[in-house]
C-alpha cells in the first residue's frame, strides 16, 4: 500500500522548530512523502534557535524534498492533488487568524488555501502565545470549518504566559493517519 503525501508547513513559531523538524522526520520514518513548505518567515529569518538557511538544508535533507517558500510555488497543490494532507506544524496565531478569515498572502495560507479548495484535510499544529486572547475566536471559527483538524494542544506556561497554547507535536502521527480518515482526535485541549 502507498503512504499518503503530507505537505508540512511551517510558520515563525522559532522555539518550536526543533519539535516540528523531529515529526517531520518520524512521518518520513513512517513511510510517507512529506513535502516541506516554509513561510516567508520561516525560511529567511535568523534566530537564536537557528539560521534560516540551516532551517531550509535541514527539512530538504529529512525529505528529500525542497522546501516550497513563495505563494506560486503553493499554489497547484491543489489543482495538481500534490498532496493528501497538509499539516501545518507550528502554526502560529497569525496564521490561524488568516486561515480563518481567508486571508491568502504567504506560501502556508495559499497552500492551505489550495488544498482545501479540493476538500482534502489541513492539521493544526497550533504554538501561539494568545490562544486564550485574540487568538481564541480564530480557533474557534478553525474548530467550525469543514475539512480542519487540530493537533490537541495544552497551555504550555500558565502562571508566566496565561493565554498560550502549544500543541502536542508528538501526536502528530496519529493526528495525521486520523484527518486522512476525517477524524478529530479527542481531547483536543489536553490538560
């Protein structure tokens, strides 16, 4: 049988990079095609958790596959059925308030944009500092749209940083094998 492909996008969430490259490498392990997508931020910005060339070398080695950095690089995956899920893994809450409002201005929304335009699933693998602030009605419109799984997520700091969530990375495996099904996987707010 043949692995399903899985577009994994990654946003400006720099801390949780190290998370997101070890699922990309477990999904790979796993036996499916995994195509890196990096948002403008994410692929040319330097931090102290890392070089963005570093980023960019990194996801094509784990893949084998370069990363898609602009809007046109994005754009067919729809209309070319280049893959069967898109996670994106972190996404931060500019992105989330983007995907829920349509807003399509960098690769990951228009890769998003483009795969669900083909009713194919999105996973969420949400680290955003206002989850419980400004974010909160983003995820919630998110939690409401056909075709969007989250990837369950907990507060990560409640007593220094009382509003943010970070995702599960961990259960990225079994949140994919569950949204190719089009299933949530419950709780999606662990505690």
């Amino acid at each position: 049988m043949t692995k399903a492909t899985i577009g994994f996008a990654m946003c400006g969430s720099f801390c949780t990079f190290s998370k997101a490259f070890e699922q990309m490498k477990a999904l790979v392990e796993l036996g499916y095609d995994v195509i890196p997508i990096m948002s403008q931020n994410a692929c040319s910005t330097d931090t102290r958790f890392g070089n963005a060339e570093e980023m960019l070398e990194k996801a094509y080695k784990i893949t084998g596959n370069k990363p898609l950095t602009t809007t046109v690089e994005t754009e067919p995956i729809g209309p070319k059925n280049l893959c069967d899920l898109l996670l994106i893994a972190p996404c931060t809450g500019n992105t989330l308030a983007k995907l829920s409002l349509g807003v399509t201005d960098t690769s990951v929304t228009m890769a998003a944009k483009s795969h669900l335009r083909v009713l194919k699933p999105v996973l969420i693998c949400a680290a955003t500092n206002d989850a419980l602030g400004a974010s909160a009605q983003n995820i919630g419109r998110l939690l409401n749209t056909k075709n969007i799984y989250f990837v369950p997520m907990a507060q990560d700091d409640p007593v220094k940083k009382p509003n943010s969530l970070v995702a599960d990375f961990s259960l990225i495996p079994t949140c994919a094998k569950a949204a190719l099904r089009g299933e949530q996987v419950r709780p999606i707010f662990l505690s």
